[in-house]
C-alpha cells in the first residue's frame, strides 16, 4: 500500500503475490520474529534466566498456596460428612419414650444413621474411659442422661443444613439438649476463607510484580535497541512491526517463567509429600496430597504468558512511541 | 513531486528555523539544497519525512497534504521516500546484506524476492562481494553507498539526501553524486541538502539556497543565483 503514488507495488499486499502466499508470509515473519526473540534470550543467558527465576518463583508461592487451600477443603469435606448431632434425653424419659423417638426419627429423610446410648452403657463407658472409676460407684443416681448420636445424610450435612436439623431435633418433647458437632467445622471455614482472600491477595501482588519486572526487562531491551529502533523508524517500520519481538519476548519469558513454576510446585509437593502423610497416619487418615490438575497447570501456564505479554506491551506502547528519529 | 507552501517552522522555545519558504519540485527532477549550517536545509528535509510538522504552511509529496497524514500512517509515507544520512545510520551489528534487506523485511517481501532486490541494489552501488561484510570493515565511501543502495532496495518514487558526501573527499562525493544521478535517469525524483559548494558548481542542477530559514533562490530565477555567497 502507497498512500502518496497510486499503482506502487508494494512488498507482500503486491498485486502480483497471491493470497495464499502473502497470509503464508505474515506467518512465516512472525515465525521468524518469535523465534528471534527467543535467540535473544539465549543469547544473554546471565540477565534471561535471573527473569524467568523472578517470575516463575512468583508464581510458585500463589500456586502452591493454591494447592494447599484446595487440599484442606478436600480433607474438610471429608470430615464434614462425619458431622454428628448428640440428644441428650430428658432424665425423665422412659426406655420405651426413648425407642418410640428411636423410631419416629428414623423415618426422617434427613436422618441417614441413629445410635442409641442408654444412660447405663454411659456411665460405664465413662467409668472406664475417665479413670474416676470406683468414685462412680458412690452415686446414688446415674447422672448421665440416654442419648440418641444423629448422623445426617451426605446432603444434610453442611453446616447450615445440619444446624436447621439440629432445631428440628430439640423440637422432640423427650429432648434435652441437643449438640451439633460442628462449630469446629466452622471455625476451619471461616479460617479457610481467610486463608482464601491471603492466597487472592498474594497471588494479584506478585502477579502485579510480576507484570513490572517484565515491563522494566523490556524497557531495558527497548532501550539497548534504540539505535536500531530509530532506523527501522526511518525506513518505515510500523509501531506493530517494531513491537512484535518485544511482545514475543515477554510470551516467552511468561513460558518458560510458568514452566518453572511448574517444576517448582511438582518439587515443593513432592518434598512435602513424607511430611504430610506421617502427619495424616497421625488421624489414621489416608490422604494423598492433589497437585496441579490439567486444567490448573495449562491456567497457570496461560496466567503465567498472559502476565509477560501484559507486562512487554506496557511497556512497548510506553517506549517505543518515545524514540522517534529527529 | 515536492511541494512547500508559505511552510515556517519554529522549535519549541522560539528558535525560527524556516520562515514563509516556498517551492516546488518537478516529479523526475534532481535539485539541490544549499546554505550555511543552521540554515534550515536539515529542518526542512525532516518535514518532507515527518520527522517535524511545520508550525505553518503545507507540505505537499505528490499533492498529498503532509499536514494531513496521521501519527500511524507516517511509517508508510517512509517507505515511498528513499532517505540518506551523513551519519549512514547503519546498524553495525548487522551484515551488510541485512541493513540493506531491512526495508523489505519490514514491507514483508518474501525471502526469495528480498535476496534478489538486495543484490540487485549492491550491484548498482558496487558492493556485490560486501554483503557478507558488517558496515565497521568498510570505508566511510562504501558505508554512504550501503546506505544509499538500502534507500533505494524498495525502489521509491523520491529519494532523499542529507550531506550524503559530508564525510567524503571530492573524488568519492563525486562518485556518490554520479550514482544519484543513474538513479535520476531512471525516473526517481532526488533531494540533495548539501553545503559543498564546489560539488554542486561543477554541476548544471536546479539549486535551491536557504539563508536563516529563508529561501532567497528556488534556482527558477537565474538573477539571485550567487547572492548569499
């Protein structure tokens, strides 16, 4: 295209170039341009690796953030379905009243399991496991109610079903009061959620230094080719071509930065690994620890290049408008 | 081809450099540009590229209003201008065969097309058997002509030169001039600013004189021909 003489040729928009041909060299210049960027980065190895270091590390620490928080709601989840609500019976309430209600709550649909526990079975149970032992004896009277351990089903579980459950369950005119095993539960969420906003936190201000060592890497490249710049200025290169490498740039070291990460967060989990399981036999649990699914590592690697490119075009469309031939 | 209408030019901070200068150039002529340094001759080659717009005035490439082409659009009026500079403004890590592709590398010529349009434009300079060189193992002679055969590899309707010989003894300048001059027969309008009176006295070209901005001869009027001397 010529804006000044009508009919000039020009380059691969000439008339004589086909289509097919011309599209194939817009890609084949790109090609060429990403991996001379790509050159450029191997060829300062010294200044390419201490970047792609800072960035990879930076997502490191909110990846692996990420992983954890997702690993406790896993074990969370798993507990959660343990949930238990404990009736204690009035002390007034017959063994046939106490079967009656047996009976009644076991046609609940929310109810998914009930253990009964007379009051006798207790005060053994307690006798032996308290260590008073023989000072029970000296009762006159057994003191401990009969209680009736409600299981809810997987879907009354949650925290705010189980409590509406529980309300329903102290309704029951033979019960006493009634206990929801779970306030613990919700202390963990509550420190989980808090947990959650310190990893968003984290992860947007490393994410957002990130973006400017990219941006200040790039400016210090832009500036180191300034002269060239300046000529291909001269020679009518558009803003779009003198861009291109420094935007290619930026892709790469997000690349190679989010590879990093990746190797970073397999080797943390792996180190971590011994750890956490010895800590889970501890709650004769068995846990194994989830790293990066295939969706999260191919986000963490789009993150990661979406970060470098943001940060190289910040700073081009800063730069390169500055350097202008005069 | 090149035409300034009542064009005055005023940096920031007040110094004038071009006042009222007005002019026209033929399409296929080759004129020259004279006078003192601080003249305005590199002010006003510069807004023929839009390196600087004029404060007043209009500047005209092939009737095209220079005022009226956008901050974007500047990068394609270059390339329809062949530009040369006294300092060369070669890259000198690049071999002689890149600076001279540049312009096609930048237009997206194919890899075949832009090697053959590079020698060719070598060939026409004398450097066929340079272009594996870099520019730092040649002379000051043959870095002007690398430069020129990289303003003309795209073949433009205009080219543009600013003290092309500066550096250059009389014997080179002279040779530089005769290229200009081929690429002149061939249809292509030539701008030279110069101060080297000499060269130009040996020559029978239009002559345009600034003195402090001002034109005192567009070379039509023969009257005035030696007054700023």
């Amino acid at each position: 295209m010529s804006l000044l003489f009508k009919g000039r040729s020009h380059g691969a928009s000439d008339a004589r170039v086909g289509l097919v041909q011309s599209v194939l060299a817009f890609f084949i210049s790109h090609v060429r341009q990403a991996l001379g960027s790509l050159g450029e980065l191997w060829r300062q190895p010294a200044a390419s690796i201490m970047t792609i270091g800072v960035l990879g590390l930076s997502i490191t620490l909110p990846s692996t953030l990420y992983i954890m928080v997702k690993n406790t709601e896993k074990i969370s989840a798993g507990w959660e379905q343990a949930s238990e609500i404990s009736l204690f019976l009035k002390q007034n309430t017959s063994a046939a009243g106490a079967q009656q209600l047996l009976t009644r709550l076991s046609t609940w649909p929310e109810v998914d399991n009930l253990t009964f526990i007379p009051a006798d079975e207790a005060l053994q149970e307690f006798q032996h496991l308290s260590g008073l032992g023989d000072a029970i004896a000296y009762l006159e009277s057994n003191p401990l109610p009969d209680v009736v351990l409600v299981t809810p089903t997987d879907k009354h579980a949650t925290p705010q079903a189980a409590q509406l459950l529980l309300d329903k369950l102290k309704q029951q005119r033979e019960v006493d009061i009634g206990k929801l095993d779970i306030e613990w539960l919700e202390r963990l969420y509550a420190l989980l959620d808090i947990v959650r906003d310190l990893v968003t936190l984290i992860g947007l201000l490393l994410f957002v230094a990130v973006v400017l060592i990219i941006g200040n890497t790039i400016r210090l490249n832009i500036s180191n080719k300034r002269d060239e710049i300046l000529v291909m200025k001269l020679v009518g290169a558009t803003d779009a071509f003198i861009h291109r490498p420094f935007l290619y740039t930026g892709f790469w070291y997000g690349l190679l930065g989010g590879l990093i990460a990746w190797v970073a967060v397999i080797l943390i989990l792996w180190w971590m690994d011994s750890s956490i399981q010895a800590f889970a036999a501890l709650y004769q649990k068995d846990f194994t620890i989830t790293g990066l699914t295939g969706g999260a590592l191919f986000g963490m690697l789009g993150l990661s290049v979406l970060l470098g490119l943001v940060g190289s075009m910040i700073s081009v469309q800063r730069h390169v408008r500055e350097i202008e031939p005069r | 081809m090149i035409k300034f209408e009542q064009v005055s030019k005023t940096y920031p901070g007040g110094q004038r450099a071009l006042s009222k200068v007005n002019f026209h150039i033929q399409p296929g002529e080759m004129a020259f540009l004279t006078g003192h340094s601080g003249a305005g001759k590199s002010t006003l080659l510069k807004l023929i590229s839009i390196m600087e717009r004029p404060t007043v005035g209009r500047v005209l490439i092939n009737g095209h209003d220079l005022n009226k082409i956008s901050r974007r659009q500047i990068a394609y009026i270059r390339r329809d201008i062949g530009m040369i500079f006294q300092s060369h403004q070669l890259l000198m890590d690049k071999t002689v065969f890149d600076n001279v592709a540049l312009p096609l590398v930048i237009e997206g010529y194919t890899h075949k097309e832009t090697t053959k349009r590079v020698h060719a434009a070598l060939e026409m300079v004398g450097l066929r058997d340079k272009a594996r060189n870099l520019p730092i193992m040649l002379s000051g002679g043959e870095q002007q002509r690398v430069g020129i055969a990289r303003a003309v590899v795209n073949k433009p309707p205009l080219l543009l030169a600013d003290e092309p010989t500066g550096n250059l003894d009389p014997k080179l300048s002279m040779e530089i001039i005769r290229l200009f001059e081929d690429f002149n027969q061939a249809g292509v309008s030539v701008f030279i600013a110069t101060h080297d009176l000499g060269l130009i006295a040996r020559m029978k070209y239009r002559t345009l004189t600034l003195r402090q901005g001002q034109m005192i001869t567009d070379g039509l009027s023969e009257a005035d021909g030696e007054a700023w001397s």
